[in-house]
C-alpha cells in the first residue's frame, strides 16, 4: 500500500537523524574496534551502574503494573512531591498541576498544539536544541520564528530580550501571531543557566504580547562547578517555578517542562511531565491527547519508587554532578590543549560547543579565506571517516559555521577515544 505524500516525504533520509545508524553500531574496544563513538547523543551514562543496581534492588513489578493503572494518580503526587524538594517553587506544586508524558518531546508537542494554531509561530533562540523543530513543526502544523543574536549578543544574556521582542514584532508585522517562546534552561547547546533577571525580563516581554512562556527544565539538576573558566560571569540554575509572577506576567501564561532522561541518566525510562500551576483549561484540553504520550503503568512504579527515595536521591544527584565536573574539565582542557575555541561558561548539561570548523582551516592554510567551502560539511565527513559523530551546529540554528556539540557525559575510556578521534580528524 502507498505511503500519504506526507509520510512519503517524511520517509526520506534525514542526516539529522543519522544517528540512529550509528548507534547500531558502537565502539568496543574489544569486541569492535572499528565500530563508531557517539559523542552526539544526549545521553548520560555516568551513573548506569548506580541506576540499574537501584531498580534491582527496589522494584518489582505487582499486578496492578500490567494494567492501565491509577490515571496517573501517584505518578503525578510522586513528581509534585520531588519539584517541590528540588526545585524551589514560590507556590508548591500539586498533582493537579501536572500532565505526565512519556518523555519531554510530547510535551513540547503538547505545548504547540495546546497554545499554537497551524501557522502560528514560536520563538527559538539561535542556537537551539536541533529537535525542538520537529516537536513543534512536524505535526502541528505550527512554525519557528528563530531568533538571531549577532557576534554582539549573549544569547542568554540581558541583550537577548530586544532580539526576541524584535522578531514578535517582524512576525506581527507579516500577519502572523506568536503562541510562545520555547526556553532551553539550562540551555542546550550552551551548557549554561539564564540569569534570574533575564528569566524575568522574558516574562515580562511575554506578558506584553500575550505569549506562553515554556521553560524546558530538563537538565535542572544536572550542574557543577566550573573551575576552568575564571574571566566569565556563571550563573545558578533558578527555576522558573521559583519567580514569583506577581507584577511580572499572568502566571496561566507560565509552563515548565522537566523529566527523568537527563537528570537521571534515564532517556530509556520516557517519562516526562507538563507543569502548569495557573492554567487548569490547559491540562483539561490535554487529558484526551495524552492517550497517544503516555507512561507505561511500569514505568509510573519505576520513577515512583526512585523519586520518593530521598535519600537515594539527594546522594545520587551529588555524585552526578561531581561526576559531570569532572567530565567537563577533562574536555575543557583537552580543547584549550589543542587550540580548539570553545563557548566559555559551561555549568550545567552534557555538552561542550567546540568552534571545529576555525580548527579544521588552522591546520589546513589551503582552507583560509575561502568562503565557498561548506565547512559544517567538510568537518562532518572528516568525523566520519574517523568514525566519530558530534551533533553539527548546522543541525542546531548556528549563527556561525563550523561549530559542534560534543557530548562528555561518557566514560572516560570511551570519550578519550572519541577526543582522539576528533584530533585525527580535524588536525
């Protein structure tokens, strides 16, 4: 049977997903030494062992998990509970404020079709998490309206509030509307926190255009120190959950985002939840979509049985983090002992944006001055041929070319063999 146009059309090979290639594929340095590293996916392993010893020791499955289970009762009582202990809200959240999904991406999606209506659009800060794109364009019919920020301006910083204001007004001015501004906080590929009073300034720009604001939280707890870049100023994490909206914007337009993939080391378990503490209409309108994003009932006792172990919790989060510290510095150094520019500031996630392209033309004199060159291009098949993925900035909304996110949230042995790999191929 013929595929839709649509489908056909989706079926096409996209590099952006290339990895899913890849990762049938992975380096062992026994059993296939010519396998590929992955330094591209968001994935944190650094803490498996202690996660999978967890459920082993503290789970088992009863009856009542092969079913459709409670409606999702003490699922969202469980993560009301550990947003309230991690996350320091003004108001404490209740179950009722919270829609579980089965990952953060269909709560991204939720988020266009719940605010969006086919052809309105949302405002993405350049660069941005690659697959913000199709959570929110792919089915919903809704558009991207990215915002540029120049060599002048922090994407992050206070000068990035007129950007965005700039591009509500160029989207109005062509007949469109904005339904909302997506935040990546901690920031994705940036590795770094929004200020409380940029979070706060976004909302009040917000509040003046009538625009959702969606702060995608998902590396909340993933943070450290940085130690290896003194002449930048860092910010905390500060939740969004933790400004108080009064004066500021109407608290209905306020969304968080937050799930166990990143900060747990758990992108397999899916879960997921859309917090929203002023806008009951909203989780109303969800309830009948979240038939085709919902958790497992298993995956519901999973997450409960691990969010509600305080103390488990608290020393698994500390050692996390001292563990994503660590990683950084490695890479950290690494770049700065091959000349390699990278984004300074670097306090939370997974991830480093490495200038490859400025490495690649270094070492290659033949290269400089030519601007002719797909350079995004150039540096990805010679990571390739090297077997080695990182997710291109070109994939990302990259102002400038040549720039790459390079994942650390790896064990040292396999990430030392994907730096090398870098090395041999940009050098």
């Amino acid at each position: 049977m013929a595929l839709s146009s649509r489908a056909h059309e989706l079926s096409k090979p996209d590099p952006k997903f290339f990895f899913w290639e890849i990762i049938q594929n992975p380096w062992h340095p026994q059993d296939t030494p010519d396998g590929y590293v992955c330094l591209g996916l968001a994935e944190n392993v650094l803490m498996h062992d202690t996660l999978a010893e967890h459920i082993k020791r503290n789970i088992s499955l009863v009856s009542n998990d092969l079913t459709y289970g409670d409606g999702k009762k003490h699922l969202r009582s469980t993560l009301a509970r550990f947003l309230n202990r991690h996350f320091k809200p003004v108001v404490p959240v209740d179950a009722a404020h919270i829609t579980p999904t089965n990952g953060c991406s269909s709560a991204i999606e939720h988020a266009a079709w719940a605010f969006g209506n086919p052809g309105d659009s949302f405002l993405l800060g350049r660069p941005f998490y690659g697959t913000f794109v199709p959570d929110l364009t792919l089915r919903m019919g809704t558009k991207l309206a990215q915002v540029a920020f120049g060599p002048e301006t922090d994407p992050i910083g206070p000068g990035c509030v007129s950007k965005y204001e700039e591009k509500i007004l160029e989207v109005q001015a062509n007949g469109g509307r904005v339904a909302g501004l997506i935040l990546a906080h901690p920031h994705n590929p940036l590795g770094r926190c929004y200020s409380r009073a940029v979070l706060i300034e976004l909302m009040k720009l917000c509040q003046k255009y009538q625009v959702h604001f969606v702060s995608d939280e998902i590396y909340a707890l993933s943070t450290f120190l940085n130690t290896v870049d003194s002449d930048v100023e860092i910010h905390p994490f500060e939740s969004a959950l933790s400004i108080d909206t009064a004066g500021v914007i109407d608290p209905g337009l306020v969304h968080v985002i937050w799930g166990m993939s990143k900060d747990f080391g758990a992108n397999g378990i899916r879960l997921g939840a859309f917090i929203s503490q002023n806008n009951d209409q909203l989780h109303r309108a969800l309830l009948p979509v979240s038939l085709y994003s919902s958790t497992s009932a298993i995956t519901d006792s999973a997450a409960a049985k691990m969010l509600n172990d305080d103390e488990w919790v608290d020393g698994y989060i500390k050692e996390n983090q001292r563990a994503l510290q660590s990683n950084f510095e490695h890479v950290a150094n690494w770049a700065r002992g091959h000349g390699i520019e990278y984004a300074p500031g670097v306090n939370a996630a997974f991830f480093l944006w490495l200038n490859l392209g400025a490495a690649y033309r270094k070492s290659r004199p033949g290269l400089e001055g030519k601007t002719n060159v797909d350079i995004d291009q150039v540096v990805m098949d010679a990571l390739l041929a090297k077997k080695i993925f990182l997710a291109s900035g070109a994939q990302f909304g990259s102002e400038s070319p040549g720039w790459f996110r390079i994942v650390f949230s790896q064990k040292r042995n396999y990430l030392d063999e994907g730096l090398q790999r870098i090395v041999a191929a940009i050098q």
